[in-house]
C-alpha cells in the first residue's frame, strides 16, 4: 500500500545519485513487489484496506508507535477480519518504555546497540558499519518471525501477532561478541592500531601494502613469524599474546607487508594455507570472477530507469528459483490488477478513481 505519491525513499537522491524516476537503490529494495495507491484516510480506502487483509496471509507494519491505532490497522481491529492473520509489527526500540517514542533510525540504533565500539583505533570515534546493518537485521528478523507465525498458522490455524524491533535486533547478532562481556566478564578494549574487532586476536585487520591493501584473518603466530621472518612473532603464544599485544603484533607485521605487492603476499599466504584476501572496491566487486560464477548482481530491465544492476538473490531454490518477476513498481501502477483481485467492479475502481480515492499510474 502506498499513497498517491509513493514511500518517501522513491524522491531521494541516494548516495548522491538519482535516477530517472526514483532514487537509484530503489529497484534493488523493491523489485517482485507491487504496489496499490490509495488514500487509507478514505473512508472507502480504509475498506480497501480491510479487503486487502481479509484475503491477506501476513500484515507487516511499521509506522510509529501509535499511527496503526489511529488508522484503525492495528491487531486487535485487523485479527476481527482476518483471525488468521500472521501480524508483524515492526518498532524502532520496541513496543513500550522509555524509547517507544524514539526514531528507529538505523545509525542511531547501531549507538545504542554497544556495537559501534567493537572496531577501530582506541583513539577513533564510535565507528559504525557502513551499510544499513540495523536495517537489514531488522527485515530478516522480520522475515524469519512471519515464516514461524506462518508455519504455526498451518499447524493449528491460529494467526498472531508478532513484533520485532531494531534494538533488539542487532544485538541478537552480537550474540558471540555481547556473551564476551556478559559471561566472560571481558570489556570491549580497543587498541592503538587498527584492529577489526576487539574480541579477535591479532593480525585481524586491513594491512597497507606496496600498492594497496591485504587482510589478514588470526593465524599462527609461529607460522606468521616464519613465512614473514619476524622472529619476535615466532616466540609467541597465539591466544594471550594474541589479545594482549595486539597492538605489537599489527606494528611487527604492517612494517613487512608494505615491502611487497598486494598480489605478492596473496600468493605466499595462498601457497602457505595463511587466511589472506584482497580489500576489494565496488568496481572490484562488480569484476570478481566469483561473483560472476554465483550470480550474486543481476541485470534486468526496470520500466522508468532502464537496464539496472543491482545485487541479486541470496537464496538457492532448486525447484523455484529465485528471479527479478516485477521491477520496482510506479506508485499505484497494479492498482486495478490487485483491486480485480479483491472483485471489485470496474465501474466501482472507476467511481473511486474519479473520486480521488485510488490512483492508477501508467509507466
């Protein structure tokens, strides 16, 4: 459902990059979606609405605490039309106490999480992921509970309601690293040296090079030091020497690998069993031969923006493959597809286009 003028996100440039008719991530967040416009202030939009949940399997809402009540959406109202509706709530910080009014933005909820201080210089700021984390967390969450309350439906034929929120969320994925603290009693200890992650002993980072960057991922200490020929590395203990003299460590080991070429060092760790990348860019990404073989970019044609690339399926389905059906929908475009759907005439979409109610748009 979406008013007249669609979500607020297809009018923003992204990354400072706009497209034809909406923002350029907007064909990779609503790709296979369609998209009814009416006015749910309506009274006959409201109905339309009620239509949509009584033949519905899964109502997902996430407006601010209180908007779902006011517009007469929210479980108690949606479960008399459909009892077997699986209803998911989304919130920023959950659905009461001191945060129920808080934004549930995603920078703001990766603060509160303790996560922003798990990574980096002990000099650095709070540094926070660089993609929409908490975001993402949230919408799988959201995903796996409306799965659950689906599987539950067809078991007992009770719908429910389910609500998720961000908070809660991201710090369910730091699971591993909040049970260090919690259980182990170990605080979040940055160090002078870049470092990728506070509870991980050394090397775990990014490394200069002569000509770029190398990753390297926790290895023998002993081994590191032979194949590098930093005989203090050889006398170490991997685990408390490992977390304890981070800092020692990452300083014996940048000073090595700016002498050689990354793809040097790629191969000798390669040839040694040594965990090693490359620290690729978007334009490495979009060249990996790997990521060619997987498929993991698709490329398709959207009806206003044209032939897009846009990151593809992570699932593998033998039997239904997964596959771009619908490019991301204009605003009302399957108005009277879905409206047909739901049985109401033509002459009554047609009444309720001339009155304002619902919009129909063409690409």
């Amino acid at each position: 459902m979406e008013p007249f003028t669609g979500e607020w996100q297809r009018h923003v440039a992204a990354g400072g990059a706009r497209g034809i008719r909406v923002n350029v991530s907007f064909p990779a967040l609503n790709r296979n979606k369609r998209s009814i416009a009416f006015d749910l202030k309506d009274p006959e939009g409201y109905k339309i609405a009620l239509e949509l949940v009584r033949s519905g399997g899964v109502f997902l809402q996430n407006y601010r605490p209180g908007v779902a009540n006011r517009l007469g959406l929210d479980y108690e109202t949606v479960r008399t039309v459909n009892p077997r509706i699986v209803y998911v709530s989304i919130s920023g910080c959950g659905e009461s106490g001191p945060y129920v009014d808080r934004p549930g933005q995603d920078l703001l909820v990766q603060g509160l999480s303790g996560a922003m201080r798990s990574a980096g210089r002990d000099t650095d700021p709070p540094l926070p992921a660089p993609m929409y984390i908490a975001d993402a967390i949230t919408a799988y969450s959201a995903f796996e509970a409306a799965l659950a309350g689906l599987m539950h439906r067809e078991r007992t034929g009770e719908g429910q309601l389910i609500t998720v929120n961000m908070l809660d969320a991201i710090i369910a994925m730091q699971m591993q690293e909040m049970s260090i603290f919690t259980v182990g009693g170990k605080p979040q200890r940055r160090t002078a040296e870049p470092h990728a992650h506070c509870y991980i002993r050394a090397p775990y980072s990014a490394f200069r090079t002569a000509d770029g960057y190398v990753i390297l991922a926790f290895r023998p200490l002993k081994k590191l030091g032979d194949l590098l020929a930093i005989a203090e590395l050889e006398t170490m203990d991997d685990e408390t020497d490992g977390h304890e003299r981070r800092d020692e460590i990452y300083r014996l080991v940048a000073s090595r690998l700016r002498e050689r070429s990354t793809n040097e060092w790629l191969e000798l760790f390669r040839a040694n069993d040594v965990w090693a990348g490359p620290v690729h860019s978007y334009a490495d990404v979009v060249a990996d031969p790997q990521v060619a073989e997987n498929g993991s970019l698709v490329t398709y044609t959207h009806p206003t923006e044209g032939e897009v690339t846009t990151p593809g399926f992570p699932m593998r389905f033998t039997r239904t493959p997964a596959q771009v059906r619908l490019g991301a929908p204009v605003a009302g475009q399957h108005t009277e597809e879905i409206l047909a759907e739901l049985n109401v005439p033509k002459e009554r979409v047609a009444e309720l286009l001339a009155r304002g109610v619902v919009a129909v748009s063409s690409v």
